[in-house]
C-alpha cells in the first residue's frame, strides 16, 4: 500500500529550529522511504496552535472528574448541576446555536440504547428519534416554546 498524501505538524519556538509534533519526523522518513521516484509538493503554513496534552489532561482528568465526583458526593444530577450554574445571570455573550442546542438536547433529554449506554440521534432507530422529538418538544413546551408538528419540507422554509 503506498502513500500518497503524508501531512505532519511542525512547531516553530523562539530561537530554536522546527520540531515535528508526535511522530511526524518518522513518519516522513517512513514516507521519503517508500515513495516512488516523481516529483513532490511541500506547503509549509502557519495554523492554529493545537492544544497540549496537558490542556487535555486538565479538562478530563481535573476539571471533568472534579465536578463529576462532587456532584456523585452530592447527588447532584444534570438539572441540579444546570439551576447551580445558572443560579446567577451568567453572561456569556454567546448567542443560541445549532451546535449549543444539540449538545444541550442530548444532555437534558439524554436517550439509551439496549446496552442501557446513552446514543445520540446517529444511533438511534426511527422509533427513539421519534420519542426523543416528542421529549424535548414536550420540555420545551413547559418552557413557553412551542413547537409544531413536524414539516416534511422543513428544510425548504427560512430559519
């Protein structure tokens, strides 16, 4: 099997030369081993900088576990953790989103297969889709929002 696309990350610190991020230098001495005689590009771009293992070791090995744990201690639930949070106006100056409102669903009206693990809408059958609609229009309703029956051209109609 050859390769025919190789894209590694390089990092660029004060006064020190590139260093390739994880194990991008073997693996480009892997491809320049393997690759057939030809004629090659390399693009070398400024992104974002990524985040570090230990960024990642503090959001699920501190920040997560921490409130998780308390919360296990407390018998605090999602609701209970949702009023805690929200006990004051907390203003983040961000505005409803498709992606918040999924998370959210997810998290206030959380769906289980028959392994009894939670599923988001791509596992689920046409029966839990269908329920878990009626759940969160059903919450929502308790709420003041009122949502229609569903609309087999909804994708057709402006937001």
């Amino acid at each position: 099997m050859s390769i025919k696309q190789l894209k590694l990350h390089l990092q660029k610190l004060d006064g020190k030369p590139f260093v390739y991020e994880h194990n991008g230098q073997q693996l480009y001495n892997e491809f320049e081993a393997k690759a057939p005689p030809g004629c090659y590009e390399q693009i070398i771009k400024r992104t974002k900088k990524y985040k570090t293992n230990q960024q990642v070791k503090m959001h699920f090995g501190l920040l997560i576990n921490t409130i998780i744990a308390k919360a296990n201690d407390e018998g605090i639930d999602t609701s209970a953790f949702l009023k805690l949070l929200l006990q004051e106006d907390l203003p983040t100056g961000v505005g409803v989103t498709k992606d918040f409102l999924h998370q959210l669903f997810y998290v206030v009206c959380p769906s289980y297969g028959a392994e009894g693990r939670r599923i988001t809408l791509s596992k689920m059958s046409t029966r839990e889709a269908s329920n878990w609609f009626e759940r969160c229009r059903n919450l929502l309703a308790s709420r003041g929002f009122y949502i229609d029956d569903p609309d087999p051209n909804w994708k057709d109609k402006p937001i």
